[in-house]
C-alpha cells in the first residue's frame, strides 16, 4: 500500500507557517546547502518522508529511498542528499534558483500521517562584479584644457548595485561629480552589466587623478576601479651644452679671428711692393764697387713715377704701374 501524499497536497502547507526566515546565500554557479534543521531521534529515518519544496517539488527521501516521481524536470540530477548532516546540495546555482524553500519531515502510520518538522529558508544568488574598469574614448596628443571623455563599467554581477560614481582628484581639490548609471542585463544568465561617463578636463603636471568606484549592496562593500591619471604631455627641453663645451666653443672663435686677421695682415704687406722686371739681358750687371747697376731706362722710370732716385736701388717699383705696361718689354 502506497502511503505517500501528492506533494501539491502539501503545498498550502508550506506557505501556511513562515514566520521565521533562515537565510541562505550561494554564488552564481556554485552549491547552496538547504538544511532542514532537524534531528532524527525519536524516529528512524526509514519511517520518516522528507523533502524539500518551493512552487514545485525538488527532492523527496521516501522511507529512506529517493522517489523522483513528483520532482520538477528543472532540479533532476541537480541535487544530492546528506544524511548525516539532513540538508540537500543544489547546484550549479542559477538565478531562478533564488527564493523561498521550505524541508519537512512527516511521519506515516496506519491512520494517516504526522507533520513533524518544518523549516522555511530563503535562498539569496549573488555573483560578483568585476572591477570597475576606466576607458578613455580620447585619440589624438591632448592640449591643456581639452576634454576627454571616460567611461567606467562593470560586469557580471547581481544583484544590481545602488550606485556607481566617481572621484576626480586634482592638486587642490577632489570632487565627486555625478553621473548617471546605465544598468543591463545579460540574456540567459541575466547578471548585470553597469556603465557611466565621465567628461573631464586635462591639465599639465601634476595633471588629474580619477577613479570610479561601484556600490554594491553585499556586505564586502564597494569595488574601487584603478587610478587613471590623466596629464598632457610637456614638451622636451632641450638640454644645455655642457660648461666645458662653451669654453672651447669660445676659444675656437677666437682663434679663428686671430687666424683670419694675421692672413689679411700677410695679404695686404705683400701686395705693396713688387719686382721690377728683369732688363733685357735677364740680369743686372755688377760694377766695379760690386754694388747692383741699376740701367738708365729704369733709373728715369723711377723718376717719372716720382720715386727717388737713388743709387743701389732695390729694384722694386709700386704694384700696379702702368708705366711698364707703355714702355714695354726692354
């Protein structure tokens, strides 16, 4: 004889009594453990039916065996049973997971059957964000004062957080201005996507610190993006010569004027005096005394050109004459 209840009987029975909510969290693909809270001592688990329930039934311990008769399709092979601790393991861990359970415990006899024990709990999913992640939607060398447009987003979380903002901190001053959060969520797994932008301005050193930071209701509190500075470049100076190098710079100069100036000197010395020409022999004649012969043709040249006429002349005559040029050649 069959003793066993449908479970949709039982149902107006599960929600009767939730007064009191145990709570129980499990991550986003993991394992959640839904204990019953009851210990077997008055009666041997073989005369006891247990099973845990929500809208629908997920798992029903029947006199000790496992009956699968009542349970939704959505938890087959997704929970297992612990007998010395009396709770069920669920798992991977969904999203539609979340919600109100509650565990039984009956015991059959003849005349109809006992409840023994109930305990309702909740199951809470979370899963966690990223770290919030500053872009940059800049191309291009930035100028001082040029705006720069930021975006700040993280992903892959639930449940959705209060709030995301910014931090904009410079030399003097740290603002947090606001900027409105645009929420998403992914089809399938339906975890959140956040987003927002930022426009900020950009300065020369020390240049401009910003960090956003997402507020999550979990107690661990607030995730905290990188720091992103944001500074436009300086120019490079060129550096200065070393001191040694303008010493020497300073004593070439010099020097080259000195070269140049004796070379001039040299020029203009040469070019006031200059030979006469050879007589018509090639060669002056010697005296008697042993002094030059100077020829009576170039003596009264020397004259006409004003020069004295002196005895024992040098032969030179004045550069650019062009007395030899009308008496021609001797």
């Amino acid at each position: 004889m069959d003793l066993s209840i449908p479970l949709f009987l039982l149902l107006p029975l599960l929600f009767a009594a939730t007064s009191g909510e145990y709570q129980v969290e499990a991550y986003f693909n993991g394992t959640a453990e839904l204990p019953c809270n009851y210990k077997v001592d008055q009666y041997p688990l073989d005369d006891l039916v247990i099973f845990w329930q929500r809208e629908v039934a997920l798992f029903e311990l029947f006199h000790g065996q496992e009956k699968r008769d009542n349970i939704d399709p959505r938890y087959i092979n997704r929970t297992s049973f612990n007998r010395s601790a009396l709770s069920l393991r669920l798992g991977p861990v969904q999203l539609e997971d979340q919600g109100l359970y509650k565990c039984l415990v009956l015991f059959y006899k003849l005349q109809g059957h006992n409840v023994l024990h109930q305990f309702p709990l909740r199951l809470v999913v979370v899963a966690n964000f990223s770290r919030p992640e500053i872009v940059s939607h800049f191309n291009g060398t930035l100028q001082a004062g040029e705006e720069v447009n930021l975006s700040c987003s993280a992903v892959g979380g639930y449940p959705k957080p209060r709030r995301l903002s910014w931090v904009v901190k410079t030399e003097n001053s740290t603002a947090e201005p606001h900027s409105e959060m645009h929420v998403s969520q992914v089809p399938g797994t339906k975890l959140f996507e956040v987003s927002s932008w930022l426009t900020v301005q950009a300065w020369q050193a020390p240049g401009t610190n910003v960090s956003c930071v997402l507020h999550t209701l979990r107690p661990s509190g607030s995730l905290v993006s990188e720091l992103y500075h944001l500074e436009v470049p300086t120019p490079p100076i060129q550096p200065a010569p070393p001191g040694h190098l303008l010493t020497w710079i300073a004593v070439l100069g010099i020097l080259s004027v000195m070269v140049a100036g004796t070379v001039a000197l040299l020029i203009m010395k040469k070019g006031r005096k200059c030979p006469w020409p050879r007589d018509r022999e090639g060669a002056a004649r010697q005296n008697v005394t042993g002094r030059a012969e100077v020829p009576a043709e170039r003596a009264e040249a020397v004259e006409l050109m004003g020069g004295p006429r002196a005895e024992g002349a040098e032969g030179y005559r004045p550069c650019g004459s062009t007395s030899e040029k009308a008496r021609g050649p001797f």
